[in-house]
C-alpha cells in the first residue's frame, strides 16, 4: 500500500507548486475522462516527512469507499448537516447519509482526505461515529440507468423516486420528468437491477434498462442458423475458454449471446470468430442490432401520441360539429332535433356514441395513469384529466338517460367538452414530447459523430500492409491499426503511428482550427481527418473512448436536478390535491349561488340550467391547472443549456453548477497552466561557480528527470541540448532521491549532493545564499520569470531563470470580469515576486503566494465566509482541494484527469475565454428558469381564477372547459419552448473581439 505522506508530497505547493517526484504514465488527458494519475513509483518514509521513491510496477489511484456507523441523527435535518460537513471536504467525491440505518457512506480520493478526518468531521458536527471495517469491494456502488415510460408530471417523477429510494441497497435514486430516465446508486451486493425495475413497476410505470454500470464492456450478438441445444453448449464453452471472457448470457429464443469481457485480452471479432467455427459454417454472428435506444423510444411515443390524436380528432369533429356547427343549419338542425325516445334527440346519440370511443379507448392512457398514481397515494395530471372528463361525460349521460325516460325533461349534455379536452390534452403532449425531443438533441449530435464503418489493416513482420478489410466500427478491439481516409472519421481513440494528417477536433473540443498530426501524436473518435491517410492503433475503444465520456458526462448533467427545482418539487406534493379540492369549492359555491338566486337568471346560458353552469366552472378549473409546466421548468433549461455548454467546449456537470456559476461573483485563478499556457522554458542561466555548463544541466537534470512537474520538463527539455544524444540522453546515477514538499528535490548524483529548488528550500536545511545570488533571484522576478536556485555540495552553483508566458487574451478576460462585477483572485504556489509581476501584468490586484494545497482550499473557504460566491479555476492535482472546496469548481480541459474529477464545469479548449462563456451560458440558462417559473406560476395563478368565473359577474367571460384544457396543454409547450430558446445562445459578443492568438517560444 502507497503510504499518504506520497501521495500529499504530490500536492506540494511553495515556488514549485507541487514540485515532487510523482510521474505519471504517458496517456491521453481526455478532458471527458475523469479516471486518476497513475504513478510509476512507490515511496518510503524518509526523516522529516520527505519521501524516498522507489521504482516498481505501476498502480492506479483509485476512488475509495468507507461506511460509518452515526449515532444521534433523530431527523432529515441531522443527516442533511453531517451530508453537507462532509461534502465540504477536500477530496469527497460523494456522500450519502441514510438517518434510518444509521450509515454514512463516503466515496472519497484518499490522496486528500482519509478516512479519521471524515470520522472527525462527523464528530464535530455532534454526533459519534465509527468506521465499519468490513470489506467495500471494488465497484461496491454502481450506476443503474432506467427508462420509464408513462410520466406525466413531477408528481410521477416522485413517486418513482421514493419508491426507489425504499429500496435496500439503493443509495440514491434520480428520476428526471424531462429525459424520462432514472439514475440509480445502488450496492450490487444486496439488490439487483431486476429488483430496481421491479420497484418502479409496482408503482405502475414500465421500466427499462438502459445500463446496470456493469456493461461498460459487455456486447450482444446475433447467431443465425439452427441454434440447437447442442450447439448452444458447445459456444458457451467455448467463449467460457477465452481469456478475459467474464460472464455469458444465451437467448435461445432470441438467438442472442450477452458477452461481458476485458478489452485488453479480447474483443467482439474474436467471439464472432469462435461462433461461426464452432457452428461449422453453419451459424453466422454478427452485431445485435439496437433497436432499443433512447431516440427509437423517443419516436415511438411521439408516433403513439400523434395516432391517438389524428384517432380523437375522428370522432371529435363529427361531435364538435353537431354540437355547435349544425345547430345553425336549416335541414340538418330538424335532422339532429328529431326525438327518438320521449325527449331524446338524434344528435345526443350521435355525440353519445361518437364520444365514448375517444372516453375510454383513445383516452384509456388517462385513466391508467390515474388510477397508478392514487393507488400509491398521489394525484398527478392524470388524476384530473380523468375527472373533469369524467364529470362532463358522465353528467351528459344521465341527461341523456333522463331524457329518454321523461317526455319533458329539457338538458344540455357536454359530450364535446369531454371529447374535445382528450383531444386537445392529446396534441398538447404530442407537441410537448416533439419539444423535449430537441432539448436533448446535443447528445443525438454527439452520439452521431462516431463511423459506422472503419478499416481495419494488418502488417506483416516488416511493416508492410498485408491487408484491408472494411468492418463494422463497433467491432473494433484493442490494438488494432485503423485506416483513416481524407475526409473520414476516426473510429476509435488512439495514436498515429504512420502518417501526417491535419485533424478537425472542433465538435469534441471546441476548437475551430484544424491540428497537426502525425506520428505518436493522439487522435480522439469522431474526429474528421482532413488531409492525408492515417494509420492509428486503437487505444480506448467503445464506452471507454473520449466521445463516449463526454456524452455519458452529459446525461448525467442532464440528470441531476438543480436546487431550484426543489421549489417545484415541494409544490407538487399538493398541487393536485389543491386544485381538485378548489374545483369542487368553485362547483359548490356557483350551485349554491344559483340554488338560492344570488345571481339574475339572465346570465345564465339559454342552453343551461345553474347546475350545469356550475358544473363547467368546475371542470374548468380543474382542467386548466398545469402541474407540468412547473416540473418541466427546470429540467428542460438543464438540458439544452448543458447541450449548449458542450456544442461551445464547456462542460457542465448539471444543474447545481449551473444555478451555482450564475452566483458567481468572485474567482480564483491558479497561475502555472491556467493563466499561463503551462509549458515553461528555461530562458536564462547564471552560474555562480566556475564550471562547465554541460556539466551543471546534467547534475540538475539527474535530480529533475523524475518529476512530471512543468518546471522539471522545462529544466531537462533544456538540458538535452548539451547531450551528445537529445533524443536518448544518458544522466548521471542518481541515489537518495527525495521530494520536499513544496520547495523542490534532492538527490545524489554520482558523489555530489545536490538541491533544486526554490530559495526557501535552501533557507530551509541551512544554506547560504550569497547577495549576488540573491540580486539575480530579484531581478528574475521582476520579469515574471521563476528563479530556481541549484545547490551542490551545500553551495549555491546556479540560478536558472524559467518564463512561463501568458495565455492569450489573459488581461482582456480579466478586464471583462470586472465590467461582469466579478472580482478575480490570484493564488499560486509560486514565490511572490513572480506572482506580483504576472497579476500586475493581466491586471489582477488581489494575490496570494506560495501557498500549498491546502491553503489554496482554505482561502477559498475564507472567501465564502465572507459571503462571496466562489469559482477556482485551475488544471493541477494541486487544485483539486480547492475545486472541491469551491461552490464552483473550473478545470481546463488540459490539466490533470484528477482535476477534471473534482471540477463542476470542465473548459474543454482549455482557453480563459471559456470561463466567461461558462457564466454567462448559466446566467442566460437561470434567467430561463426563472421565466419558465414566472409563466407556470402566473399561467396557474391567473387563469385557475379566471376558469373559476370571476370575470364572470362583471364580464359575462366564462372559460369553457374544452378551451381551458387546451390552455392547459399550451403552457406546457410554451414552458419546453422558452427553455428551446437557449439553442440560440450566443457567447458574449466583446469575446470575439478578443485577439486569442498562440504565443510561439522559441
């Protein structure tokens, strides 16, 4: 086991700003993918808590989960405090209290915070915890996605979501009413996905997987042929047989094989392989095909309502029609007046007949729906469409029935009310789900841009292509070399390795102008190749690659619900019921009104009684209310507003960034590769000693060469000149490396013990540094360069002067935060005259400098307790404290996976520009929210008393309730299209002004 004191000594801080011996392994920094550093080394406890690095094989820094016993938490209120301590951590990935149980589980990066801090933290909060020492195996949480058919409101949403959070072994359960999903936290241990679906089954919606969190390798194949029982054995252990082959699953009725497997032991061709040789030519395998995605479904519902509706509209005109468009033609008017039984006319039939289809066939999805909801004891949508159709047929019927058993009963029916409100609801939806479709059209576009096709090549000894076939995208495996054509685009992640090509990476990252590629440069899957053949050889394929992280990062965006829309949430639980019990209030007091003639018979309609006027007041109240518009307020915003973020680069992770960033009125900006570009170089040396140059780069070199810090890079990037070989240079030996964290290295090179380091270091075990040094250290640092003092033998040989140059468009992003009312804050682990020179250069006037890790975190915490809301920027592990501590927390796209992890917004094109681009997205995507919230309040607010009758007396206006359900259906529509607005966005139009050209070092 890796011991904490490496992996803090990786945090470093000080002029080095984390300078340590920590190496990563060279692999792709996707920005979408949030996996963790790997290190080359493990380290021994040197005296004085400096580190001793020993090389052996490389492990990888995994999330960790730890279980705690809390006793005391009486209430919610408890468990929210000791969440909300918890998450305000350094390093706390996720937290969830469970009051009834007694539990805190805590997903945390053990390179920030151990497990006694979290225990302590709890303690502090006043209630007593201990660790539960039992085994959390890997991937002891994972993340089930389910589709779920049949929501109508936040109502059904909640419904789901409380019946799976009662189930055991869930942790946490989202149901989003925009995406028609539910994301699900769950230990495999103790319940499976079959018991999740099953939970929102029994509550009366239909339930589909979507992923358990185990399939991120697992395909299905098709066998065609006689898939008899023997065969079926004899593939079976046959896949069983391959390496790397987890787990099978045979449908022999759907002639399917579910395979779980390793990537990097096998793939999808060599299962297609040993199937059709086990078959002996006479099974063929092939891809099964999906026809069971998140867009079939969408079109399968949209197709449902659109026929439902053309079907109404069938026996909905003919009702319409006779009701209040053939009364006033002569000939058919006698026609429909005719008496068949007593007082019972043609045209009652007719609409009696023509209505009841549409009733209970066509409308049949209202009465389920309803019935769903109050067996579990709420009331949705449903619920009152049900009853004010219901009052209005019903009612039509008994005077129907009346009239045909009495020779003088005179009553109007209201079959068109009924009729025409289903048909009406019916088209609101319809164009309801057509708007939500587009809300999630950023996803479709990026699951879209990977080929269908590639081709696959093969080499023989010497390098030279053997053969090409064209395969199926999906079929592409580990290591395997793909031809990409001019034009074409690539498969799969990877790295060249034959060719030169320019590659448009702009619909992944953002950025317009096309790269350079040519060999060991990487490539990332749906990018265009513009010119020039390629060869690369896969990397990371399928659910692993960087296209789908970013649209998995996307959904889950797209998932979480934003505080705000716990507001809506709240005013769901009673909505419903209030409007049912004001419907029935509005009824009674109408009928009471005109039983005791409180009002002139004259505003009665000729073709009513008061009974029935009362009665349309009623069912018009209750059809007009729209609990929908309220829940699809937020969501809907969320979604087009983080696919609006990821068209423009900036990745949002959900809906508590966005409402957060949108606060933002204060951030704190990391130098090293967030102001500056991040790639240092050495641009001056002075010696203080009489010796060789070559000689003093290669004792500086030994020490730095392992470090992955920039300044280390820059430092023997340079020293490779004065090698024979600057490809393959030789360093001396090296001996007794330790890192100091925060200040720099030491090691013995050959027989001489050397210091790198900043002039604290030195200060620090007690060597002199002369005037003359200390002159240069000044100097360097009025110039906004970093002086790195080298020591050997206890003497000071050098100073090596290092220029970190300012990203373009640094000062202008600056000015335009302040015309934003945003204040901006430097914080770095550089020393102060560096940091002076380079805020006074992009014009920030607030700096703190060589500050550690963990001081960054803390000043951010300072910040908030001031009452500021705070944004960190930064791309370094060393940021990572501070990201977390932030209420925002900006990670460039560049910078380290691990700091892409702790961030809420991810700045793919890793340009400052985008920080503006990212609150200024949040701000317009709140503004909507908060209209959507306007509109669904005030349409509620005003027209439930308008449908109630109190233009009524004054006006005579009375809202029939066939033109209030379509109302009703209107505002929903119109709350989906404010939020389908925000596809127009544009970025701030004074950031295209800005001149973001690169900035070349020689």
């Amino acid at each position: 086991m890796v011991s904490k004191g490496f992996l803090m000594s990786c945090l470093g801080g000080g002029g080095r700003e984390g300078f340590a011996s920590r190496s990563l392994s060279p692999r792709p920094h996707y920005p979408s993918m949030p996996k963790y550093p790997r290190r080359k080394s493990t380290v021994e406890v040197v005296g004085g808590g400096d580190l001793e690095a020993t090389p052996e094989a490389a492990e990888e820094e995994e999330k960790r989960v730890a279980l705690f016993s809390v006793v005391g938490m009486a209430c919610a209120a408890c468990a929210g405090s000791v969440e909300k301590a918890i998450k305000r951590l350094p390093g706390i990935h996720d937290a969830a209290v469970d009051v009834l149980n007694d539990r805190a589980q805590v997903i945390f990066y053990p390179a920030f915070v151990s497990e006694d801090t979290i225990r302590e933290t709890i303690e502090d909060v006043g209630f007593k915890a201990e660790l539960i020492q039992e085994e959390m195996k890997e991937k002891s949480v994972l993340i089930c996605r389910l589709r779920i058919k049949g929501m109508t409101c936040t109502s059904c949403s909640s419904t789901i979501e409380s019946a799976l959070q009662d189930v055991p072994g869930v942790h946490k359960a989202l149901v989003a009413l925009a995406t028609e999903e539910a994301e699900v936290r769950y230990d495999p241990r103790v319940v499976s996905a079959n018991q999740l679906m099953d939970a929102v089954e029994d509550t009366g919606f239909e339930a589909i997987l979507v992923t358990t969190g185990e399939d991120i390798n697992r395909i299905e194949l098709k066998v065609d042929g006689p898939f008899s029982t023997r065969y079926i054995s004899m593939v079976n252990n046959s896949l069983q047989a391959l390496p790397g082959v987890d787990d099978i699953n045979i449908d022999p009725v759907l002639h399917k094989v579910t395979i779980s497997y390793k990537p990097d032991q096998t793939g999808p061709r060599n299962f297609i392989e040993i199937i059709e040789s086990t078959g002996s030519g006479q099974l063929k395998a092939s891809i099964y095909p999906e026809v069971r995605g998140k867009g079939f479904h969408r079109h399968e519902e949209i197709n449902q309502y659109y026929q439902c509706f053309l079907w109404s509209l069938v026996f909905t005109i003919p009702v319409f029609l006779t009701s209040m468009v053939f009364m006033y033609i002569p000939g058919i008017k006698e026609v429909l007046d005719k008496k068949i039984v007593n007082m019972l006319k043609v045209g009652e039939l007719l609409r009696w007949i023509l209505s009841t289809p549409v009733q209970f066939i066509i409308g049949r999805r209202f009465y389920v729906g309803a019935y769903k909801a109050l067996r579990h004891g709420s009331a949705n949508m449903d619920v009152l469409i049900a009853l004010g159709t219901n009052a209005a047929y019903f009612y039509s019927i008994y005077t129907v029935l009346r009239a045909a058993t009495s020779p003088n009963f005179m009553g109007t029916d209201f079959f068109e009310t009924s009729s025409m409100l289903i048909s009406f609801i019916l088209l609101g939806k319809y164009l309801e789900v057509l708007a939500k479709g587009k809300t999630s059209e950023a996803i479709a576009k990026l699951m879209n841009l990977a080929p269908e096709t590639a081709i696959l090549i093969s080499y023989d000894n010497e390098g030279n292509v053997i053969s090409e076939r064209e395969i199926d995208s999906r079929l592409i495996q580990k290591n395997d070399i793909i031809k990409v054509m001019p034009g074409g685009k690539v498969a799969s992640d990877g790295f060249v390795i034959r060719g030169q090509s320019h590659v448009n990476e702009s619909m992944i990252t953002g950025e317009s102008r096309p790269v350079a590629k040519r060999k060991g440069d990487i490539v990332i899957g749906g990018t265009v190749n513009e010119n020039g053949v390629l060869h690369i050889r896969a990397t990371h394929i399928g659910s692993e690659g960087a296209l789908s992280q970013i649209v998995r990062l996307v959904e889950s965006a797209q998932m979480a619900k934003a505080p705000v829309q716990k507001f809506a949430d709240r005013i769901s639980k009673y909505f419903v019921p209030l409007v049912i019990l004001l419907s029935l209030v509005t009824w009674l007091i109408w009928f009471l009104a005109g039983k005791f003639s409180s009002y002139p018979k004259s505003w009665i309609p000729s073709s009513m009684d008061s009974f029935q006027l009362a009665l349309q007041f009623g069912i018009s109240v209750m059809v007009i209310a729209c609990p929908c518009a309220l829940g699809l307020a937020t969501p809907t915003a969320v979604m087009v507003g983080t696919g609006v973020g990821a068209s423009q680069g900036v990745l949002i992770k959900g809906g508590q960034a966005l409402e957060s960033a949108h606060k933002v009125n204060c951030i704190v900006f990391d130098k090293t590769g967030t102001l500056t570009t991040g790639n240092p170089v050495v641009v001056n040396t002075r010696l203080l000693k009489n010796m060789v140059l070559r000689d003093f780069y290669e004792y500086v070199a030994a020490a730095e060469v392992n470090s992955e810090h920039p300044l280390a890079k820059a430092i023997v990037q340079y020293a490779k000149k004065f090698s024979t070989d600057e490809e393959n240079p030789v360093w001396p030996e090296l001996q007794g490396f330790i890192a100091i964290t925060g200040h720099g290295v030491k090691a013995t090179v050959g027989n001489k013990e050397v210091l790198v380091g900043n002039k604290s270091l030195m200060v620090e075990v007690g060597i002199h540094i002369p005037v003359e040094a200390s002159e240069i250290l000044t100097d360097t640092e009025r110039m906004a360069q970093t002086g790195i003092v080298v020591s050997i033998d206890r003497e000071v040989t050098g100073i090596i002067a290092i220029s970190d140059p300012l990203k373009p468009g640094a000062r202008e992003v600056i000015s335009l935060l302040k015309c934003m009312k945003v204040k901006s804050i430097m914080v770095t682990g550089d020393n102060w005259g560096t940091a002076n020179a380079i805020a006074q250069e992009v014009g920030i006037d607030t700096v703190i400098a060589e500050a550690k890790p963990d001081q960054k975190s803390e000043k951010v915490k300072e910040l908030q307790m001031s009452g500021l809301t705070v944004a960190m920027v930064g791309d370094g592990i060393n940021d990572s404290p501070a990201l977390v501590s932030a209420d925002v927390g900006i990670a460039i796209g560049a910078g380290t996976d691990i700091a892409i992890e702790a961030a809420d917004i991810v700045l793919m094109k890793s340009n400052l520009e985008d920080v503006i681009t990212a609150i200024d997205l949040s701000r317009k995507t709140f503004f909507r929210i908060s209209m959507n919230y306007v509109w669904a309040l005030g349409y509620n607010i005003i027209c439930i008393p308008v449908a109630a009758g109190v233009l009524f007396p004054f006006t005579r206006f009375r809202l029939p309730p066939w033109i209030a359900g379509a109302a009703m259906a209107a505002s929903s529509v119109s709350v989906v299209c404010c939020s389908l607005l925000l596809k127009n966005y544009r970025r701030p139009k004074k950031l295209d002004m800005l001149r973001m050209s690169d900035v070349v070092v020689n």
